[in-house]
C-alpha cells in the first residue's frame, strides 16, 4: 500500500499485531524520510478455496451427470462447414503486420484467402 490518507498509525499497527493474516510473510519496519514504512516479503499460504453458495442446492432434474473419464461425442467434421469471415480484429493486424508475418500466420492456421 503505497498511499494513505489520514493517519496511517492505526492500520500499521493492525498490521503489525495480526500475526495470523501475516503468516509465511517476513515483516520489516524502516523509517524514510521521518515516517515510518512497512516492507512485507516473502509469501503467504495459498487461502482456501470459497465455498460455493450454490453446493448446497439440488441440480436440475433434466440434467445428466459426466462421469469423470468419459469422452463427449464429437460433432461430425465431415460436413463442409461454412466460409469463416474475417472479424475486424483479423483484418486490422492483416493491415497493420508486415506481409511476411501475415503469410505465415494463414499459412498456419490453414486459411488463405
């Protein structure tokens, strides 16, 4: 935290006492410039992961459960599919790149034009 406003005496020393939130942290108090700064290094524990809200509420009844190791059917990729259009993102960096990088990225992507 580099800005405060008003006195920052009193969350320094929140800081400084709760021994719990700096855990895994190492903790140097330096004086600069006649104030006085707290240096944190180190890192701290992942946190757990929040709990959902919604862990408790029964699923949909249409639904059908995955079983972990079970593959998705594929769409049939035989069908010829329809022409992709360029979106503008496309066409700007087909503008703006120089010719060799723009070949080299439709060339690998297998789209010409």
């Amino acid at each position: 935290m580099y800005g405060t406003w008003g006195d920052p005496e009193p969350l320094q020393e929140e800081l400084i006492a709760d021994e719990e939130w700096r855990a895994g942290t190492h903790l140097s108090v330096q004086e600069i410039a006649g104030q006085r700064v707290l240096r944190f290094s180190g890192r701290p524990p992942n946190p757990a992961a929040p709990r959902s809200r919604y862990a408790e509420e029964p699923r949909e009844a249409g639904r059908t459960e995955v079983e972990p190791g079970a593959r998705r059917p594929t769409p049939d990729r035989s069908a010829p599919s329809a022409p992709r259009r360029r979106g503008p993102v496309r066409r700007l960096a087909a503008d703006v790149l120089p010719p060799v990088v723009t070949r080299a990225i439709r060339r690998r992507s297998g789209g010409g034009r």
